[in-house]
C-alpha cells in the first residue's frame, strides 16, 4: 500500500529507544524526514548512528517534555529549520510501575509528568499549528493500562486513561480544520519497559521475574507479546493519508489480552 508520508516532516517523541525508535524507523523507511526527540541527546546520537547503518535518516532535538517551555522551543527550532510539522507521533515519556506499597501522591505526580504532560506538550500546541495549515495527523502511543486497572500500574494507568480522554477531546476539536488525531494502545512490547515492570512486579509479590513473565504472556490469546514494528506499522497507517476519514480512534494492540469494548 502507497502510503503517501514520502517527504512529509514527521516528528517522533522517545525516539531514542523501544516504540518511538521504531516509529522513527518505519517514517524513514517511507521516506518521511523524520525529527526525533528525547531528553538524552546520548540517546538519540546512538538512535541515529543506528538508523544510518541502514541507510536511513534522522534529524535530531534534545529537549525534557515534560517543561512545556522546553517543548515549545524544540517545536521552534524544528519549524524554523526542517518545515512545518506534518506528523507527530508521540511515544515519549513512561510512568514507572509501583506496588500498592510503594505508590504515594509523589508517584501519581510522577506518572502524570511522565506519560501525560510529555504528551500534551507537544499535542497541543503541534494541533494549533497544523489547524492554521489545514491538515495534519497526530498519533499518541498510550496504553491498555488505562483501560483495564491493575494494581502495579495505578498511577500510570490513570495517566494513560486521562491520555486516552484528551486525545479524543483534541480529535474532535480539531476535526473541522483537517487535523486527526487518534492513539494507540499497546498491550505487553519487547522494550526494556516489561523488565522494569516485572522487577517492580517481583518486589511487591516475591514471585521470580520468570514465572511472572509466564504468566503475563499466558494471558494474551496470541500467546506472544507485541514487537514495537508491530506498534510502529499501525502508527505509520494512522499517519497516512490512507487514514483520512479515521480521527478520535483508540486501537488496541494487546492480542486480545483485555476483555474490554
């Protein structure tokens, strides 16, 4: 399929590692200039040294996202020196996972900075953007977790939930000036972010990193978890213009692990 994102400046949150390296991938693949942003500048020097090995192409713009005076400068400087922002996807940002024990208001504090602002803080202000330029696609990686409660993943969960709202809220403001936005959900993703959560998991029950892995893939009917390209493919369709008349969707990509409408 002809996606059309050839040429199209696409801007990649977390592009350094896991989900947003993907993305930021599979974009140059299809021949998107492809902007990633992380907060380690290390990070995304190794991110791009990657991607050239394959013959691929990555600007790059460090910056914490979680100062929205941060991530407007970046939006700035991307502007100003590659083109107006066509795509965003955003994948930065990710709530660490607490025991019931462990979770304090610091954490749920800590899970909205993580995951939710770094996400407004681009969204919000990109959508304005393209608003004035009559088109535009905006595609926020999320999570399950705001879906389906569990008790290691309260805090982050309600961050993914308060996620979910505000995206569709922003797919319906902006519907009428060319402007989609929709999210994904990713279920359990080979990223280094199954070993933090099982390693929080293992503090809070005593239940070795293995066995719990066993059981969490147990649980998905596709008896796997989610590659990020997987992640990446439907981001790169959402993206597109083949997805023209889809806004305010939320896709789950758990392989039918939650028993949700």
């Amino acid at each position: 399929m002809q996606l059309d994102l050839a040429g199209r400046v696409a801007v990649v949150t977390g592009a350094s590692k896991g989900i947003g390296f993907a993305c930021a991938r599979a974009f140059a693949r299809e021949g998107a200039r492809v902007v990633g942003v992380s907060r380690s500048a290390e990070g995304l020097a190794a991110a791009r040294e990657a991607l050239a090995a394959d013959g691929l192409r990555m600007e790059t713009v460090a910056a914490d996202l979680r100062d929205p005076g941060e991530a407007l400068a970046a939006i700035g400087e991307i502007e100003a020196t590659i083109g107006p922002i066509e795509v965003l996807v955003n994948s930065a940002g990710a709530a660490r996972r607490y025991g019931p024990d462990e979770l304090d208001a610091e954490g749920f504090r800590q899970a909205m900075d993580a995951k939710y602002f770094t996400t407004v803080h681009m969204m919000e202000p990109v959508a304005r953007r393209m608003a004035v330029r009559g088109r535009g696609a905006i595609v926020n990686i999320v999570g399950q977790g705001g879906r389906q409660a569990s008790t290691m993943h309260i805090a982050g969960g309600a961050a993914n939930a308060a996620l979910m709202l505000a995206t569709v809220g922003m797919a319906q403001a902006w519907a009428a000036r060319g402007v989609r936005v929709n999210a994904i959900n990713p279920g359990l993703t080979r990223t280094s972010r199954v070993e933090e959560g099982l390693a929080a998991e293992s503090r809070a029950t005593g239940i070795g990193r293995d066995q719990l892995l066993e059981r969490a893939i147990a649980k998905i009917p596709m008896g796997r978890m989610a590659e990020p390209e997987e992640i990446a493919d439907v981001a790169l369709f959402l993206a597109s213009p083949r997805a023209a008349y889809v806004s305010g969707a939320i896709v789950p990509m758990d392989g039918c692990a939650a028993s949700v409408i």
